[in-house]
C-alpha cells in the first residue's frame, strides 16, 4: 500500500503548563511556529520539592504500557480501582498509558497526588485530546522522576495530514538518572492506540511513524513503540514486516479475561541492544486477589513492561542479529 510521508509536529510542553506547537517536516522542512494551545498540562519539576538522590538497587530499569480503559471522573472517584492503579504504576520507571478520557485537564494531576502519596516522586507529560468523535482520548506518559529524566523540549505528537490515524501517537525523550550522563540509558517512547475498526490502515501507516521518529532529527537510536495496538504479533501488518523489530509480548493474553493478545512493545533488536530480554504481563488478578469483575473495574487490559539497563550499551552493533526475538 502506497503511504504518504507523515509528518511530526512537535508539541513542547513548557514550564507554565501549557503547549507549544511546532511542526518539522520529515524530508527537512524548517520549524513553523504556531500558537501556544491552552489546556494541555502536565506538571512542572522545578516547581517540585527536590527530587532524592538515586539510591538503585539493580542495573535494569522497567518500561511498561498500560490501557487504563476510559480514565476519567468516574474511575478516579473510586478508591479501590485508583488505590490499584497506583501501586501499579509505582512498580515501574515509565508508564505509556491510554484512554484517558475526561474534558478536565486535572484527572491526571489528581491521580498523581495519589501515586506519589506514600512519598514516591512520579511526574507526567500528557498529550491534546484526540479523536474523530465526541470521545475524545488523550496519552501520557508517567514515570519516576526519581530515577528518569523527560527531556520535555522532545514531546510532540505526530502529524497525520492525510487522516490516516484515529488518534495519533504521543512521543517522548527519556535519559535515566544515575550513570553519568555520557553513558546513561536515553531512548524515545512512542505511545499508540490504534482504532479496532482501522487495524489494518493503522498498522501499515506505523511503521512509517516509526522511521519517521528515529529520523526527526535528535539523533536518538532507541525508538521504542508502545501501547495498545488491537492486534498480536503474528498480525502486525508492515509494521511488523519491518526488519529487525522485536515484540516483547508473545504467546500471552493481554487483556483483562485472558483471551486476547491486544498490547506490545516493539524495538529494532540493532539499536535497543540494552533490552535485557525480560518482559511480561502483569497478572491484575493474581497480584491483587480480584475475581474478574474487580479486574474488570480496574481495565479490561493488564499492564506489560520490558527491562532494559540503565547504562547504553556501547558494544558495537552486530548484524548478525535475530529479526524478531520471542520474550523469555
């Protein structure tokens, strides 16, 4: 299928809350400014109390991506779902969340308060509320400010001028905190839910999404895509017939009744060599002893991760590398 090239518009989040959108061509085209967009906040670390010193107990951080299933007024007004989800999100460094659905701008902020109750140090960026109808979606990333830095000058969210994205991906720069910074971990998250209805369109367009973030021009080889893409991974269009891409989930049900394999985490086995070859599914259920209604109530998706080291690998790059790796 013939694609157009996509192209990036860069939303930067400044220290005020608010978002300032640029806009970068793919083949090179100059920065257009446009007009700040009100709204679209996320919390301001130099307005924070300081952060700890880095106090690690492993080499390896963890990277996961969780569907929070219409995130709104109504789920954050009830205790025992939010008391899960924030000792949820509190077992990783980074989380890629979905569906958070709410016109208010301070759900997030709120649920935050909640995660960072127990003195933990969790800080977020957040994307425009997207969509083709009146429910609108939003991404976000939430990570351990503690122990991962957000270059917020490298959040954006792409551009898709021919439509062909329901909702289209949030991006990110990360650097993990701790090793020096000449050799600490930096990579690019990329947040997707793909429409159920547009499966097939989405996926072959992704994987030009993917090319186009490893070349915007900052020079990052750790393009990490990640989130709820509706499909397994033996069925992931193009984007999976990308040479090299690794899926961290295979073989395991993502979704809430165990029936599905809907959410994954895609590399390129060349370039993401800190990948310690670790992933999984984290079992609502089991971990938290719910009966599959409670589950229900918390998402009908489990949360995934993948470990990677904190330090860049500086091996050099092997081409003798397995195209797809299966998740141990």
């Amino acid at each position: 299928m013939r694609k157009r090239i996509i192209w990036i518009a860069p939303l930067v989040l400044l220290a005020g809350g608010w978002l300032y959108a640029r806009s970068k061509g793919v083949e090179g085209l100059a920065w257009l400014g446009l007009p700040a967009q009100p709204g679209q906040e996320s919390a301001d670390e130099a307005s924070g109390p300081p952060l700890p010193p880095v106090e690690r107990r492993g080499d390896t951080i963890r990277i996961a991506s969780f569907n929070l299933q219409v995130f709104g007024e109504t789920k954050l007004a009830r205790p025992d779902v939010t008391r899960i989800l924030a000792q949820i999100v509190r077992h990783f460094d980074v989380v890629a969340v979905q569906e958070i659905r709410a016109k208010s701008q301070d759900v997030l902020p709120r649920f935050l308060e909640l995660v960072n109750a127990e003195g933990a140090h969790y800080d977020f960026v957040i994307g425009p509320r997207l969509g083709r109808t009146s429910s609108k979606e939003q991404y976000a990333f939430i990570y351990d400010a503690s122990s991962i830095e957000c270059d917020r000058e490298s959040v954006y969210t792409v551009d898709d001028p021919d439509d062909l994205l329901h909702r289209e991906p949030l991006v990110a720069g990360f650097r993990v905190r701790g090793p020096p910074t000449s050799e600490a971990f930096t990579f690019t998250l990329i947040d997707i839910h793909t429409d159920p209805d547009e499966i097939k369109i989405e996926l072959n367009v992704l994987d030009d999404v993917f090319r186009a973030v490893r070349n915007d021009g900052r020079g990052e080889d750790d393009v990490i895509l990640m989130g709820d893409l509706n499909a397994d991974d033996h069925h992931l269009g193009e984007l999976g017939q990308m040479g090299y891409l690794t899926w961290a989930i295979s073989g395991v049900a993502t979704n809430t009744r165990g029936t599905k394999l809907y959410d994954n985490i895609l590399f390129d086995t060349r370039a993401t060599t800190e990948y310690t070859g670790r992933s999984g599914v984290v079992d609502v259920l089991r971990e938290f002893n719910l009966s599959m209604q409670q589950a229900l109530a918390v998402s009908d998706h489990l949360p995934i991760w993948a470990e990677f080291t904190v330090r860049e690998d500086s091996r050099p790059r092997s081409i003798a590398v397995r195209p797809r790796n299966k998740a141990r």
